[in-house]
C-alpha cells in the first residue's frame, strides 16, 4: 500500500491513461482510482502515487506535455488538499 495518499487528476480519461502508461514505462507506481467527488476534473479516474514520486512524475508529465488538472494529498483529515493546479 502507498504511504502517502497523492492522487493526480486529470481533464480527461484519455490523459489519465496515458499519465499512467507514461509513468509505468518509467518505473514509476501509479494505480488507477475513482477520482473522489468534489475534486475538478471531468474524468472520473484519478492516478494514485506515492509522495516521493510525484516530483519526477510532474516532470516527466510536464515533459510530454500532459498536465493534470490538480494534484491532491489526503490529509490526516481525510479531506483531499490540493497540492499543485
């Protein structure tokens, strides 16, 4: 299980799938999830990563041009705080 519970959400289901082959190839663990409702976005998938990751996963995103909507950390809370746009 991922210790930290960041999730990264994108515009469409077509970004998320590719976020997330995109980040497979490159060793990186991202898990499909039901994006949480309330959060933007029109897709209703989210990629799930673990804290350390998601720096060089922003990179790496933001180098083939796909940017998510928002990235999200669940806090102690329960409640998702929105970490990056």
């Amino acid at each position: 299980m991922m210790q930290d519970r960041n999730i990264l959400v994108f515009a469409t289901t077509h970004q998320t799938m590719q976020a997330e082959a995109l980040l497979k190839e490159a060793g990186l663990k991202g898990l499909l999830v039901l994006k949480p409702k309330g959060l933007v976005g029109n897709c209703g998938l989210a990629l799930q990563l673990d804290g350390s990751d998601l720096p060089r996963a922003l990179s790496l995103l933001g180098k083939r041009h796909i940017v998510p909507a928002g990235s999200y950390l669940r806090g102690s809370d329960d409640r998702w705080e929105k970490t990056a746009p």
